[in-house]
C-alpha cells in the first residue's frame, strides 16, 4: 500500500488546543447569587439547540443574548456575562509547540464548532492562532461538525485532495465524520497519543 501524502493539518480548537471548563462560569454565577450557576446550566443544557443554532450561525448574538439574559433572571450585565462565558480556556502548551513544527512542511487550518462570543472574549488573543493559514468557524460558515459542508468548506480553502487532509479532533464522531469526507483523523485522546499517531504516519 503506497504511503499516504498529506499536505493539510487540520486541528479542532477546543479541547485540543484550548481545553476549557464550563463549571468555572458556573462557580462564579453561584457567586453573583447561590443557586443561579446551577439552575443556569440547567437551562442551558435542557435547551441545547440554543447552544448549537448560535454555533452555527442560525441564531444571532442578540438574540442568544436575550434569551441567555433571561434565563439568568436578569441578575447578570450582557459585559458580565460575555467575561464569565468565555473565561473557560486554557492552553495546552504541548500540542500549541507543535504548530509551528508542522507549520513547515503543512499547511495548517483550524476547523471549530464555536461562536461570536468565544472568538470575541475568549480565545481570539492567543498568539498561536497565527500559525494557521486559515480559520473556519461553524458561525461564520453556517455548517457544524459533523456536517459534510463543513469539511467541504475547509478543502474550498486549501484546494486539496480530501485524501491529502488529516484532522485532529477530541471528538470520535467529527474524527469519524472526516474520515467519511475522504480524509485521514485522529481521535485526539491527549498529547502522547497525538504524537504516536502523527509519528506513526510520518509526520513528526
């Protein structure tokens, strides 16, 4: 069996690069007024098509916002929330050093389910987002993972073969998705395992 060529490194964000922790809102939700974190996220998940249509860009922010708003009983400012919503990223280190190795051999895309409110408080700041050559964003694309269109929107960009793409993902069913699409993915189960995977292949 010939080798596999790749000429595109596509990342997902959160969870990978970015992991994140809803339950830090939630705490300081409970801070503002006991109670309020938990009955929120209550909402929230009982009313998650709020949550993917504002993802994929069915939903504007001002109207997320004001049911967002509402169900926090109007106890939090829109600027209070914005902080308290996106304040849920941290980096991690070891697969961000990794950009700028593969950065000269690939090109590099990164493919996330997010929204106006994450890029705009929460992670539009982090340096190693340079190192990509394009981001595609479900609100701006008005596709989600698992979608098909979605994966067709990042090869539109790159104006590659799908057997030339690998993705890397923490979920099993978008890595699964790509690889319908025509593409190689790892399901990204945290750093030492991505850096097995991607030696195995040839390209670490």
């Amino acid at each position: 069996m010939a080798e596999r060529k790749y000429s595109v490194i596509v990342f997902d964000l959160g969870n990978v690069l970015l992991p994140f922790n809803y339950e830090l809102a939630s705490e300081k939700l409970n801070k503002i007024d006991p109670g309020l974190g938990s009955r929120f996220w209550k909402y929230y998940k009982e009313n998650y098509h709020l949550h993917r249509g504002f993802e994929r860009g069915d939903i504007t922010e001002e109207d997320f916002l004001n049911k967002i708003l509402t169900a926090l009983e109007n106890k939090v400012s829109r600027e209070t929330f914005f902080d308290l919503y996106s304040k849920i990223f941290t980096v991690n280190e070891d697969v961000a050093a990794l950009l700028p190795v593969l950065k000269k051999k690939y090109m590099l895309v990164l493919l996330s389910n997010t929204n106006s409110i994450h890029q705009r408080h929460g992670w539009n700041e982090y340096e190693f987002l340079k190192l990509f050559d394009k981001l595609v964003l479900s609100h701006e694309v008005n596709a989600l993972k698992p979608e098909p269109a979605i994966y067709k929107k990042v090869e539109a960009f790159t104006g590659k073969p799908p057997e030339e793409h690998i993705f890397i993902d923490d979920i099993e069913e978008y890595a699964e998705s790509a690889k319908k699409a025509g593409w190689d993915a790892i399901w990204f189960k945290g750093y030492e395992n991505l850096a097995v995977e991607l030696k195995k292949r040839r390209i670490l």
